[in-house]
C-alpha cells in the first residue's frame, strides 16, 4: 500500500471542510430555532477557518499556486452580489406582502363567517 502525503491529507481535510461550510449553510436555513441557528453558525465560523488556515499550510507548502483576483473581476463580483441581494430582497418582500394579504383575506372570511 502506497504512503499517503502530507497534501493528500491536506486535500482531504480542505472538501471535507467544504462539504460541512455547506451542510451548516444548508441547515442553518431549514431551522427556526435561534439558538440551534447560533450553535450552526459558531460551527460554519470554524470550517471557514479551517479553510483559510488549510489554504495558508498547502500555499506555503507550495502544493497550491493561488490565484488573486484582478480588480475588474472584483467589481463584477461586487455588481453580481448587489444585484442578487436587490433579488432577493424584492422576494423576500412580494413573499410578504403575499403572507400579509392571505392573512387579511383569512380575517375577513372569518368575520363574515361570524367566528
């Protein structure tokens, strides 16, 4: 059996912390509970520092060549965010205004049902 390297393990240890950065955004948005949220969150902050911390050991190493962003590819990235903030943002309200107006809708039948 073959030995295995040090950026293997590396490698490894890098998509699994991905795959669980991931997992907790995943659950982090399927639960109600503010402190299970919270605990979610404090996991999500340390794989994302284990990913930079990981990063920093295989650069070092030499084992990965990163690769910096030109300033154009930052301010479309910035443009893109923006909008899909604007996007979700414009969901979030029609989502609302929707939930408001079924609401009101379930109040009126109600009172002219007498109840």
């Amino acid at each position: 059996m073959m030995p295995v390297s040090d950026k293997q393990i590396a490698s490894e240890l890098l998509a699994y912390e991905k795959m669980m950065v991931t997992a907790y955004a995943q659950t982090m948005t399927e639960t109600n509970c503010p402190e299970l949220r919270q605990g979610i969150q404090q996991l999500l902050n340390h794989s994302l520092q284990n990913i930079v911390e990981i990063g920093q050991i295989m650069a070092a190493s030499g084992w990965v060549a990163p690769r910096y962003a030109l300033p154009d590819e930052i301010a479309e990235a910035a443009i893109r965010a923006r909008q899909t903030n604007q996007n979700l943002q414009q969901a979030v309200s029609a989502w609302q205004a929707a939930e408001a107006s079924a609401g009101q809708q379930q109040g009126a039948r109600k009172q002219q049902n007498g109840t």
